[in-house]
C-alpha cells in the first residue's frame, strides 16, 4: 500500500515516524508544513521539516520532540550575551542545519533539493518534502495583531487571542516536485495529528485541487490531535476555543469536512464517532514511546487496507 | 599620550593588547582592518574585528591567535557532514558572535555600532572601531584570477602566487564615526605589526586625506611585521617576494615611505636601520606571551614619548 501522509511538527512526526518503521521507502512519501518556516539571524529555519526528519533519522531529542539529541547550546549562549534574542530555542548542532541549509537556499538550491541531500546524509530512506519550493508565511491574527506564526508560536507563547489565519503567499506555492505523483500513485493520504488551522491547512491549500474529495481523486484519512477536548502538544485546542468552537475530535473532522474518507479517534472519544458520517476507527491514539508510534501506524494501515 | 593604533589580525591584536595594557581606555583607539570581512553561510564575519576584540577581552585562543578559547565546534561538523564547505574554522561561541552581528546588521545597525556593543558587553574599555562602516572587499589579484581574501588566505592556504590587491569599495568607505576625531587628538598613530598590503593598506586608504603625511599631520609610527626576513605569522613575506621586493624590515618601512616619522625593527635586523632615513627603534620585537606585549607596547610609547 502506498501512502502519502502530511504532517507538521511533534505530533505528526510521530506517526510519519511510525508509519516509516513499517512501510518501505518507496511506500512513504511525507508531504511536511513550511508555513511556520522564518528567518531568524539572518537564517533560515524549517521547524516542522527539521523535527520530521530528526525524528525520522533518530536524532530528535526525545524530551522535547524538537531539537536535536545530545545537543549543546553555545552558540545561542553567547548571541544572547551579545544582546540577541532567546526565545527561540536554537541549539549547536541544530544550527549546523539551518546554516547549511541557508548557504544551499543563498546559492540558489530549493528547499525540496535540499531537504533530498539531508535526508540522504541522514540516512532516512523514505521520501520527505516540503510542501512547497515557495515561500508561504503563516500569519496568526490575533487582538494583538498580526504575528508571524513563530513569534505567536514560541515567543508569545500562544498566548494572544486568535481571531485567524492567513498564509501569505501561498497563491503562488506550487507543489513541490515530486508531490504531485506521490499523491497520484498513493493508495491513501494520511493527515497525521497535527494542528489542522497552522499545520495541515496550508498543506491542504497547496494541494487542494489534487485533495479536493471531488473526482476520482486519493481517499483521505486523518488522525485526530484533540484527545479528550485537549491537545497533547501545541495550541490547537486553545484555538478552537477562541474561534468559538468547542475543541474535540468531532471538531478536527467537521474541520476536514468532505474531504475525509475515514477518520481516527481516541478511545476516549468513542461516543463521537457516532456522530460523525465517515468511517472511524477508535483506538489508542496517544503516541507516547517509539513502539506506540509503529503500532498505531499499523493499526491505521490494517484500518485502511481493510475498508 | 594619546594613541591611534592600526591593526589586523593576530599579530595587530597582540600590540594593541600590549598598548590596552598600558594606556588608560580614553587614550587607545584601534582602527582595524575590515577588508577581508565576508559573508559565509550566510553569516557576516569580520576576522580582523573578532581577533582584536577577542585578544582584548582575553577570550582568544591563545594557541592559535584567532577564534575563541575554550570553542566547541558542533555547529560546523554537523555543516560539514551535510556538505557545507570547512574550510573556515567557525567555532560554536565565535558563531555566537557573527550570528548577532549579522542580525544586527539586517535590522539595520551599522559595523561600528555593533561592535561598540559587543565591546561593552566583552568588558572591553579601550575603543576599537572597524576602519569604515561601509562593504570593503579585499581581492588578492593572483596567476589564478582574483580571489576573495578569505578565500585566498584560508581555503587556498596562501598558494596562488600574488600579482596585485584590489580593495574593492575603497572609494566610497568613509572613516568610521569616531575615527576622524580620535586621529585628529592623537599625539600619534602606530601602525602594528600586520600585513601592510591587505591589513594596513585598506585602512590607510580610508584615511588617506588625514595619514598623508602632508600638512601639520599626525605622527606615524610602525612596527615590522617582518623579522629576519620572514612573517611570524601570515603571508606578508611571500607576498613581497612573490611582488619582486626581498622581504625585509626595510621593505616594510619603504612601504610605508613617506608617511613615517619612525620605525621600530628587530634587533635581528638592526644592520637595515642604518639603511633607513626615519628614526628607527631597534629592540625585540617578537611576542611571544602577554608580557612581550606590554614590554613591547611600553618600549614603543617611550620612544615616541622621547623623540
């Protein structure tokens, strides 16, 4: 079974995770969010890309699920003493990344080709794409004003109140080469538990003629990352709430709307899945060591394969 | 007595250490050379700037001159191994600097600026000032084309053989702020013990209306960077030969020709000072430790003291 899943940071490096001790490369292609992409210090940072293919590459710490194992942090130490700022977590070896990538990026490589080699460096076999070559920036709206999605993210802590969100940009963001044809050739779209407004969203726009549910088109799923009216990690529930909309996983699939073949929930949500028309799976969707991540991947693709 | 100092690297910083060590902060100001700085991953970086400061506050590494004591180099091997050029050494704590400095410099703030601050923060009382604020670009005109100074001096290890300098963007450097008015009090200016044709000359350029030596001017004073014939640090040597001059004391002081009221010359070479028409001060010039440089630094300013 060939599938194509997209995913944002954490949470849906998790499953991607999960799904790559399963599947064999040419079985796995990860589409990956750029939309909280920024410059910072003159450099330029992939949050989503990094901690998909660390976790992938086993070289994500595993406490926080971003960064990088082992990690020392003398380079920020110093900026910061010079006056630089510190709210974003920038560690030694982490940075070793970011400036290559910058250098590859000034030299006029893209960010897919890139992504290509560093995998390749890493030894991660599986296919893993940015969304786009473009640059999209996602803009969080807020009673605070607008705010780049890093400085509503870590630098605020999300703490604003969310009145939208934009992705500016992302009219001119083409799919990045190879995506198309994964989606193509792919038995089924996986959207991992990531936070539908900030990480699957613009995904979703990128490619939405190719996922638009209309057509013949490639049968959609999705993992839920409400559990129980809360988020594991990250804003989204928060989110819900202050667009007026009560966070749970029937929300994360009312979000989805049409485009959505099937979709799973947590145990603790069963009694949702009566309310939802698509086909669900309940099961324990809370990913919390590596074996978690490779049995719930199995459980969605034995769910899938079996529909 | 008032004191303007012109430097480069490792052999300018250790004289204007020597000088720091003796002349209270409102009576140092060094000028340093800032046309090798380049942009590098997408960092600026400014050699010349960082080895002085470094020297200065005593955070370089004593072993080599340059860089920063006590350096972790994550940030670079983790560059390396995804295929980022190594040929310049960029240390963990040293990117500390370059990435705050070209954050600085993309919000806007200028070279002289900045390094003000950094200085403050480094407990540096002294002021050292970059010889301009605007873009210099040193090109070493070789047998294999024109070659950033950087990438001639460290990536090609000084090998091509030199035919000529280029100083790219001279005509528009202006003096940085300060640095007219610190000539204009000094009792004199003393040209360390650097590279005159691509530490000392890019910054005479820049001062040129106000070193020329015409009109009731500032004393100028040097010391040779060249000992017994040979550099103790860096390619000045090969440079002269390779330009059909014998590198020698003497060479450096006609270099510098009519600008000098003195010369300060290895007692190694004190037969050439007979062949000189400006006051000449022989001693031992070779720094080896701390004390070197304040023995140095003091017998220097006596001598100008006395003439």
């Amino acid at each position: 079974m060939k599938i194509v899943a997209l995913a944002g940071g954490v949470g849906g490096a998790k499953l991607a995770h999960g799904l790559a001790q399963i599947l064999p490369p040419q079985d796995l292609t990860i589409i990956v969010n750029t939309g909280d992409d920024f410059e910072h210090y003159g450099l330029y940072i992939c949050p989503d890309l990094d901690t998909v293919c660390y976790t992938l590459a086993g070289l994500a710490n595993p406490e926080t699920g971003w960064g990088r194992v082992d990690e020392s942090w003398n380079v920020i130490e110093n900026a910061k003493r010079l006056g630089g700022p510190g709210w974003f977590n920038l560690g030694d070896r982490d940075l070793g990344t970011h400036i290559e990538r910058t250098r590859r990026l000034k030299e006029g490589q893209c960010l897919s080709e890139i992504t290509r080699n560093f995998c390749k460096v890493w030894g991660i076999e599986h296919t893993v794409l940015p969304m786009t070559d473009q640059y999209v920036h996602t803009i969080v709206e807020t009673d605070e004003g607008d705010l780049e999605f890093q400085e509503y993210f870590v630098h605020r802590r999300c703490e604003p109140h969310v009145k939208g969100f934009r992705f500016d940009g992302i009219e001119k963001a083409e799919p990045a080469p190879g995506a198309r044809e994964a989606i193509a050739e792919a038995d089924a779209v996986v959207i991992c538990p990531s936070n539908p407004w900030v990480s699957i969203d613009p995904i979703l726009r990128v490619f939405s003629p190719l996922l638009s549910g209309e057509g013949p088109g490639v049968r959609v799923f999705a993992v839920s990352p409400i559990i129980g009216g809360e988020t594991v990690k990250g804003p989204a529930a928060k989110m819900y709430r202050e667009l007026g909309i009560e966070p749970s996983a029937l929300a994360v699939a009312n979000h989805y709307g049409g485009l959505l073949a099937g979709f799973v929930l947590d145990q603790i949500d069963s009694e949702l899945s009566k309310a939802l028309e698509v086909k669900t799976l309940v099961t324990d969707t809370l990913m919390k060591s590596t074996e978690d991540r490779k049995r719930l991947a199995q459980e969605v693709l034995n769910w899938i394969g079996d529909l």
